[in-house]
C-alpha cells in the first residue's frame, strides 16, 4: 500500500462529508439474472454530499479498487443494547479503527436478500460499492459512474469481535460513543 493510496483511503472514509450527507441505509441490487456482479449501495440523506464521497476516492483512482485500500465489512448477529440488524463497517485496509459504520435494521426480507448477494460476490469475485443519488426527475437510483470496484469483502458474525480486532470499533452503542 503506498502512502498516496493510504492517505486516499483514508480521506474517503474520514471524509467530513460523511456525516454531513447522513447515511441512511443501503440497499443490495442483483443483476436479474445473476450475470453481472452485485452492487451494494450507500442511501444518504443529501445525496449530493454523498455523491462527493464517492467522487473524492473516484477523481484520485478510478472506479476500481485494485489494491484493496478500503477495507468494507458486514457483520451479522446482535449487538448489546442494539435493535436486530446488520453493521456495515467501512474503513482504510491499514487503519480500520477509522472510517464509517452504520447498524441498519432491515425489512424482513434481508436475509434472502442478503443470502443472494453473497452468492453473486462469490460467483462473480467482486461487487460494486456505490452511492444512491436522486436524478432530474426526483426518483433515487444507484451512479454507477461514482461507484468503485472491489474484490475483497468480510463476512463476519458480531459474535467473532473480540478486541482488539477491526471491526470491534460497530461494537460501541451509538454514533455519541465514535471516536
């Protein structure tokens, strides 16, 4: 990792503008007919701020991730004190007590869905990181041309965080308790 794509990665995932943008939820798009990598996309309340997450990491690298400098997690499985639900934690490779996490707390039909996009990661060796923006027409849809190529993604259960670890930063009870 070279110290320009660390401080890249970092700069992505302590961006101000994440928490000015407000992350929101995500949302797992499929390719119809599984012939085309998953997309996991970030729903932030100003879309536009969001998108300048994206192109920030976008304007310096391109759409794809070839070293893996953003390391990004999903981990399963109750949290203390936390509703039921899913963590996603993204975070610079080298530095993971940085960066963005966000506990959702799904409609019922998450574990299919998420189940499904597993298995087109697997198959497909990569996904698509991107944001949802609003277009012209008011309607929300995911761009694409700001997302960012990955190879390499973690599947954890919560009950595997024992710190020291990267992700044991999801364990804490509230965005009052981030560093």
């Amino acid at each position: 990792m070279s110290d320009h794509s660390i401080e890249s990665a970092l700069r992505f995932c302590e961006d101000q503008n994440w928490s000015k943008a407000k992350w929101l939820g995500t949302s797992f798009k499929l390719a119809p007919n599984d012939d085309a990598p998953p997309v996991l996309a970030i729903l932030f309340d100003d879309y536009r701020l969001g998108l300048k997450v994206f192109r920030s990491w976008v304007d310096d690298w391109g759409n794809y991730d070839r070293d893996d400098d953003i390391r990004l997690a999903i981990i399963e499985g109750q949290i203390s004190e936390q509703l039921p639900g899913y963590t996603i934690h993204i975070s610079p490779q080298s530095y993971s007590s940085h960066g963005q996490w966000q506990r959702m707390h799904p409609l019922g039909i998450f574990p299919e869905t998420l189940e499904r996009f597993k298995s087109a990661y697997l198959k497909h060796g990569e996904f698509m990181l991107a944001p949802i923006v609003e277009h012209d027409d008011g309607l929300a849809y995911v761009n694409a041309n700001a997302g960012i190529i990955k190879r390499e993604l973690v599947f954890r259960d919560v009950s595997e965080i024992i710190a020291p670890d990267p992700d044991d930063i999801v364990l804490c009870n509230n965005t009052d308790e981030r560093p």
